[in-house]
C-alpha cells in the first residue's frame, strides 16, 4: 500500500489552478459548507483523475470509478488502500481540522518501509511532528502511549509506531469514517460517478 504523504504540490498539474485555490479558500473560510461550495472545483482538485486523459503519479491513465468508490463504503482499510480514497478522505479529515490522524497513519505506512539505517532519523521526525506533547500535529493518544511510544522511537524498530497507529486506526474508523460516509463530499463524489455510468 503506498505510503507517502499527498502534498497540495500534486494538484499543480491540473489546468484549474485558480478554480481548486478557490475550492480550496472556501474549505479553510466556512467548515460547515466547505463541501457545498464550488463541489465541481473542489472535487476537480481531490480527485483530478475523474476527468479522462490526466495522468496518476505512476504515470498510469486511472478512470475513478462508481465501483471503487463504493468500496471505499465497505471499510476504512478499504478507503486507505486507494490513493484516491486517501487524498479525498484526507480533504474531509481537513475540513474537521484533524488531517493530523491520517498524516501521521501515512507516515506510519512510510516508516514501515524504511530501510533499517533510517530509521532513527525517521522516527525522530514522525515522534516530534505527532507524538511528543507539543507537536504542530500531535495525535490523540493517551498520556501512556505516548510515553511507551517516545521511549520505542529513541531506539527505533519498524514496529516503533505501531501500537500509536492502530490506535488512530481505530479513532479514525469509529469517529470520522462515519461521518466521511455521510458527508456531501463523498455523497456527490458518488452521485457524479454514477450519473456518468448511466449516461
């Protein structure tokens, strides 16, 4: 499963520059009607690949589907598994101010990968950026964890984050997914797919 983070970077290959920084103006504006303003920009810029002849970062020519995402319905590992379903859930996760969880599950997935003599380096990075008490995108793990976590990470294994992980795993799986389900992002995002199909 690809496990690197989604910067806004990607979004520079699009031709409607100017229309996703204004889907993306409203997002941060008004977090209650992020998703009913300007739903074509916004899901122009979340999933650019919906419109034909815009290639993926493997370079591949992807058609999201209705199929895939109503996959996405059937599980967050499901969700998580799609690069599309990572970014679009990654917007809504923003809207709710905690992008934070699946940053930190993304760099989780990342770290596994890491050759051994990176690890320290890498751990260090993700324990200041999520885990430590002050950090800019400190997760919500009790005070426990986070102390279990600090003292993995200062001699780092690849299973270092893994209790932290699952337990955002699981926060996310309770709290946001259901609510990502029923959210107008994902709701029109279906509409419009399956209008396509039928058509």
């Amino acid at each position: 499963m690809p496990g690197f983070f989604f910067s806004h970077s990607n979004m520079t290959e699009l031709n409607g520059k100017e229309d996703c920084k204004l889907a993306e103006g409203k997002i941060h504006k008004k977090k209650q009607k992020a998703f009913g303003a300007d739903l074509k920009n916004y899901l122009k810029c979340m999933v650019p690949h919906i419109e034909p002849g815009i290639k993926t970062s493997s370079s591949r020519n992807v058609t999201l589907s209705a199929e895939e995402v109503i996959q996405w319905s059937q599980s967050l590992e499901k969700l998580l598994a799609s690069q599309s379903g990572q970014r679009v859930f990654r917007e809504f996760l923003k809207s709710e101010f905690s992008e934070e969880n699946i940053e930190f599950w993304l760099a989780c997935e990342d770290y596994k990968k890491t050759k051994s003599d990176h690890l320290h380096g890498k751990a260090e990075r993700i324990y200041e950026e999520f885990v430590q008490s002050d950090a800019i995108k400190q997760i919500n793990i009790d005070y426990q964890m986070r102390e279990a976590t600090a003292k993995r990470a200062q001699e780092p294994t690849h299973t270092s984050f893994d209790e932290a992980q699952k337990t955002v795993y699981i926060l996310m799986e309770r709290d946001s997914y259901p609510r990502f389900l029923k959210s107008k992002a994902y709701l029109n995002l279906l509409n419009q797919l399956q209008t396509n199909t039928s058509k």
